[in-house]
C-alpha cells in the first residue's frame, strides 16, 4: 500500500516566492527602499504578532471583526498577526516620544495578513511598504509625502501620464454630513462606509444602502453627488462647508502648484479611506490604464493616534503601497525588468582531482564580488553546460589539464558564444567590466 | 477622569527594531546575503503560516507539542506560524522536483515563531538564514557547507580562532547505541535527546536520566563517555562503530585538510542535532569565547525530508543561522561596527520662502543616491543644527538669500568643522567623494 504523502500546496492566499519571483520581490524592495531613503527615512520593524487590543481601538470593524487573524497563545494573551502596520509605529514612536528627535520619518515593508477570499490582488498574507512622518503640523508633510508617494513610480519608469494622485481633506466630508446633511454621528460613519465601498458595488445598491441609513431625506443622494463631483471652484456651494475647510483646498493646491505637481495632482472629495484614524488630508493614487483602473495605494494624516497611548498628541502623515498592487501596475505599464542570474560564473567539474583546482579560482572570483556556482560533481560536459545553461548563467569557466598546467583559465561567454583562454587576472576583468551592476 | 491608555510595550518574547536597531539588522542581513550570493545560492521565501500537519511529520515532538503557535483559522484549518523553515523548503522543493535544475542552491532569512520562556539569546521571534543544497550524495556539498558557513563568520571579521567547528555523522550515533549498547529504537531516541540537551543540565541530572532510560546496564554511561570523547585516531575501538562510517568520517577529513579547512573543523561525536530529520552529517559551529562559549549554530544531511512529499527522493544539507546568536558572538569578539546615518545631507529651512530652492537642491543630491533630510518648518538655526547633531548627519548645506541669488550652497562639514561656499556641481562631487560606501 502506498503511503499517503503530504500536500506540496501553499496555505491559501499566500505565494511561495521561488527564486525567480523572489528576484522581483527583492527589485521591488530596493527600489522602494532607495527612493524612501533618499528622503531620510529610516527603516523600522516591529513584531509580527500584537496584542489584539492594538487594533481594537483604531483599525476598521470589518478589518478586526471578520479579517483579522487572532487567536489565544498558549499563556492566555489575546494577540493577532498584524492587519496593518501603522498602529505598530504608532506604538513604537509612543514608546520614545520624549527621545526621538522630530521630525520623525520611518518605513517599513512588513508583511501583513487577512482573512479573505482570495481574488485578484488581494491575498492573506502581502508586503506593505509603509512611509510615515510624524511632528509636522503643516501641510508640508504632505507636499514631502506625495512628491515621495509619486517618486517611486517614477524610479520604477512610470509615466508622467500613468497614475494620477486623488486629494481630499476628512472635514470636508465631516462638515457635509454634519452641517449639510444634518446626519447623526452614527449615520455619518455609515455613509462614509459606503462611499468607501461604492466602486465595488451597483448604483442601485448604493442608493438603495444610502437611503436605508437616511431615510427621511430624499434629496440625500443627489446632495452627495454634487458633493462627490464637486471641484475646487465650486466646493464652497456645496451645503455644509466652512471657509477653513476651503482655505486648506486652496492653500495645499497653491503649493503643489509651485511644487510642480499640479498636473498629476486633482482634488476629489471622492475619495474616502477605510481606516478611521484618519482626521487630516487623505489621498490616493489611481491606476490611469483602463486594464488596472483601481485604486494602487493611498494614505492620509492621523492626529490622534499616538493619543491612544500617551497624554500627549503627535500628527502623523503616511501611506502604505502593497506588493500586489504595485506588480500588477508595473505588468499592465509593461514596467518589470527581466531579472536573471546572468552574473553568476558558472566553474563544471571536468574531473574530480581537478576539484580543489576549481576551488582556489572559485574564491578568487568570490573574493571579488563575483558569485560562482561550482560543481561538485563530474559529469559529462554536455549535461553540466544544459545546466548552466537552464540557470541562466551568461559565463563559464573551463578548468582542463592544460589550464592547470599552464596557470591558465577559458572563459566561455554564453551571450555572444565565444571562448578565450586567459590569466585568473584578465578573466576576473573581463567578468567584472561585462558584468551589469 | 484619566482615560486608559493603551500600552507600548510589545509582545513578550519580541523585538521592536527602532531605526539604530534596523541598521544592525540590514548589517547582519547584507553580509549574511551577500557571502551565500558569492557560492551561487538564490533567494527564496514561503508564507509565514503553514499547515500544521508539516511540522507534525518531521520536526521534533518538543517543538510541535510545547513550542509551536498553532491555531484553527476562521475557516477550520489547522495552521501554524513557522518554527523553522526547513519542511518548507522541502515541500517547496517537492513541489518542482522535475523543472528545478540540480543541484538545487537556495536560501532565506525568515522570521521564526517558537513559544518559550524568553531568555539569553532565546526569544519567541527570530530571524535565520537558511541555507540548504539538495541533489549532491557526495560530501563535496558537506565541503561546501561548511565553507560557506566558516566564510560567513570571516567576512564579518571573525578572526580563525574566535570559532570552531564540530562535525560528526548520524550513523555513529546509530550503530553505537543498537550494535554498541544494544538499545531499543525507543531508548536510542531518548538517550539522543538526553545527550542534545547535555551541555544544559548537571551531570547528576544527566547521569541519572541515561540510568532511567538504561536501567539494567551499569556500565551505559562509561561507555557512552567513551564513544563521546573519541577521536578519528581511536574510534574504530568504539563499540558498534562499523567499517563504513568510520571511512565516511576519514574521508571527509583528508578532503578537509586538503581544501585547508582542517585547522577549523573538529570530528567530534557529541554533536546532536536536535531535529528527527537528520540522516547523514550533522555539524555545529562554537564561539570559543569563554564569556559565550555555546553552539552558534549548525545543521546537516537530511535524506527523506523530500520523501514526505513525493515518492521519489532527494538528499539534502543546510544549516540555519539566527540573528539573535550572531549578534551574541559579533558583539562578544567587538565585531559590531559603528553604524550611522552620517551619510544624509540636512538641509534646514531658513526662511519659509526658500522651501522650493531648497526643494530643488535636494531633488539633485537625491537623484546622485545621496539621501537628503529637508526641513519642512522653518525654525531657529541652533534648534535645526541640533536636530541634525542628535541624528548624526555629517553634512549640512546652508541656503541663505546669498546663496540663493548667486546660485551657490554652503556646505558645513559636522565632522570636520568646517564649512564652505560651492557651486551646487561642487558640493555634489564632495559629498560624494567623502561618502562612505
């Protein structure tokens, strides 16, 4: 009877990242990490496990009462892997808010989990570049954050014309509803979780969900679509909105227009972020191809985060951009690099009493940088170079009696098919000069 | 009333990694990363959670009973977070066991998750390289191994005698308790676990707990003492021991001693591994410190993990490295170099009409890689040179209304004390010139 064999599948909703995905994974992270830097951010982890507490307070309900991954450790403590990353920083900058010089500007990728159905672009566990800035009052952390928001497509080749960034403020939406509408605290929060939510349903669901929450009011959808087609010539018509409110439009956009960014830049009072810690400015950046038009990533200002854990308050700024969703942007632009292990040397095993041989031309390359792939067996030549060759490898270094007598090596280069017998030296310069840094 | 605050505190057993802790980190990593890249190992990673019934298989009772945080997902899984990566990269393995060109030369550096109380070098969290080859029965992938693994140690400035390591094999092991003290297969697993756990518990403890799994041979424990104090020279007199293994180990070391890793590596028959899964080789690297003196790290042959998987098999043998055990031995040898954020440009606003000049100079030095700290707020020069002194920016670049009418910056050397007037090209090429890469 044949034993029965474990299943070779991955838990639901997550990838295994062989080495040709992890190849795009880690030139997704350096090029993210090197635009972050380049603004003098300063990378940060946390745990991956929290306390379930940490997300109670701030984090969406449907996030913590359907999608969150929790359970009870074995000594009794409610804990959850982590959902999202900014209760963490909030949390960690909390923990040194007297010590830490201010501004304050961290990233992180961690790797974030919920329980979903998986679908296109959305999965259980993905990485989340997370940028935040905390101790700046002024709207220039948000013209520092959207340059930076925006200069990361840019570094991955994205054109000028292929995302636009979408801007509203939290009390614009907060005053409508409030003094416009005249909707209850509770009735407030319902719309907006509509709104958030209306690009993934039907017109005739959305009204039909609007009017359930405001019933006596007829006139409430087309008030909300004059708000959510609102600009910023006419946003003082709109019922409801103060003069501050405006002024705040008026003034980010001024700047961003002396910026240079004006012309990827749009107000839009549509655009609603799910997280309720928002309480300033929020945006999003939208896909501009019809293939991908969604939603890439998007953030927005907290004030009262750090509050949850201390007396005094700290404004934070910041935006998470998530793995999938920038991949699936660089693959519709046609943006992902072809990433191979063309650099590596390959050194076939011709015999065995050559091994040590092979060793010492082997540490010799590595010592430079250069990594080699060394056989450890011999074989025939033909089955070691259809290796090589299945690796993607561009050189190979042949090692035969005459090279050893001779203290001599032949380069064989895969790419333009030719082959040459040098010193260990000129080999090592021709690998280096050749090889793409 | 005060209104109850959240704490800050993380989850026992973890790390919060603030930006001077993530620059060790990212040390470790880039060093560990690029020392595996040089022998031609590629990168993978798989999902932090797995199905329980993969660690049940293979990894040892211990850790699937008391240590493992397993719990049942909202849709009735079993799953866990992983506490070693090894059946991971097995089953990965297993899953392309036909395309994957061999040898296969992979590795990682996950986070892993055991329960336990926190301790010296011992928390829940940790991250470990793993490094594994499969496809190679010869010991030339021993040989390899262990080059790498000392290569690791060196290339962060380990001197030669700061470590050593200890090599033994499964079948010694094996062949001396059933052939050499004739024990059942159940008492030969509990003799092994008492001998992995040797070094932490008292010799009374010790002796006594071999007495109770070997009741009625008085003389186990002499024996056991010889057979763990024996040398190559002496160990064919070892009970049990067989022709076979004993050419195995013989061999192994002539073929040290040629590639001149003999001075470094120890046959030493007191290694256990603790995993169930090890068939072959099993090593151990120890800091020979007396302020650390503990096993750092080590691994071995693993023939029938691939098994559980599929019906063919394929040999594999690796190690794992963790951070926590590193930094331990770096910091106890003074190797943990001095890292900083000296490389950064500040650039303080000293008017809030200069902002976009300044903007303008900082889109330039970041677009030549060099990162740049811009001030958002204009505020008293001493509170903005004091900011940059406590984040220990080395550069800052000065525009006043001068600079700015006559298209120049000034550039202050922090370390240096000095300070100079430049064209923007000017201060670029110091800056660069200076910069540690």
């Amino acid at each position: 009877m044949k034993e029965k064999k474990l299943t070779t599948e991955n838990y639901k909703g997550t990838r295994d990242f062989f080495p040709e995905d992890m190849r795009i994974r880690n030139y997704l992270f350096s090029i993210m990490k090197q635009v972050v830097r380049s603004y003098g951010y300063e990378e940060y982890d946390g745990p991956m496990l929290e306390s379930l507490d940490l997300y109670r307070a701030k984090t969406g309900e449907e996030i913590v009462g359907k999608q969150i991954y929790d359970f009870v450790d074995k000594g009794g403590r409610e804990v959850a892997i982590r959902p999202e990353m900014t209760p963490t920083v909030a949390r960690m900058v909390a923990s040194r808010l007297r010590e830490l010089p201010r501004p304050i500007r961290w990233f992180s990728i961690p790797n974030l989990w919920r329980y979903e159905q998986p679908g296109h672009g959305r999965l259980r566990e993905h990485w989340q570049l997370n940028v935040d800035i905390f101790g700046v009052n002024h709207h220039a952390a948000e013209l520092e954050i959207f340059s930076l928001a925006c200069d990361i497509l840019f570094a991955f080749g994205a054109p000028r014309n292929s995302f636009r960034l979408k801007v509203s403020h939290r009390s614009l939406l907060d005053e409508f509803f409030q003094n416009g509408l005249k909707l209850k605290p509770e009735q407030a929060h319902d719309v907006s979780k509509i709104l958030d939510k209306k690009s993934k349903i039907t017109q005739d669901e959305y009204v039909s969900m609007v009017q359930k929450v405001v019933p006596n009011n007829n006139d409430a959808v087309t008030l909300i679509d004059q708000f959510l087609n609102s600009n910023i010539a006419n946003l003082k018509e709109i019922p409801g909105i103060s003069e501050d409110s405006y002024q705040k439009i008026q003034s980010l956009f001024s700047d961003l227009e002396s910026l240079g960014l004006r012309d990827i830049i749009d107000f839009d009072p549509s655009v609603v972020r799910g997280f309720d810690y928002y309480t300033g400015f929020i945006f999003e950046i939208f896909d501009t191809s019809p293939k991908n038009k969604r939603s890439l990533y998007g953030g927005g200002r907290y004030d009262n985060l750090i509050g949850l854990f201390s007396h005094e308050e700290l404004s934070g700024t910041g935006f998470g951009l998530g793995d999938v969703t920038l991949l699936n942007f660089l693959q519709t632009h046609n943006l992902v690099p072809n990433l191979s292990n063309e650099n590596t040397v390959f050194i076939p095993l011709l015999d065995e009493t050559f091994f040590l041989s092979c060793q010492t031309i082997a540490k010799e390359f590595r010592k430079h940088g250069i990594p080699v792939d060394q056989a450890l067996v011999s074989q025939k030549m033909g089955k070691q170079l259809s290796y090589a060759e299945k690796k993607g490898y561009r050189w190979i270094l042949l090692l035969g009696e005459d090279e050893i007598a001779k203290n001599l090596v032949t380069l064989k280069d895969m790419q333009e098919r030719s082959q040459e017998t040098f010193s260990l030296e000129v080999a090592l310069q021709k690998v280096n000069e050749q090889t793409k840094k």
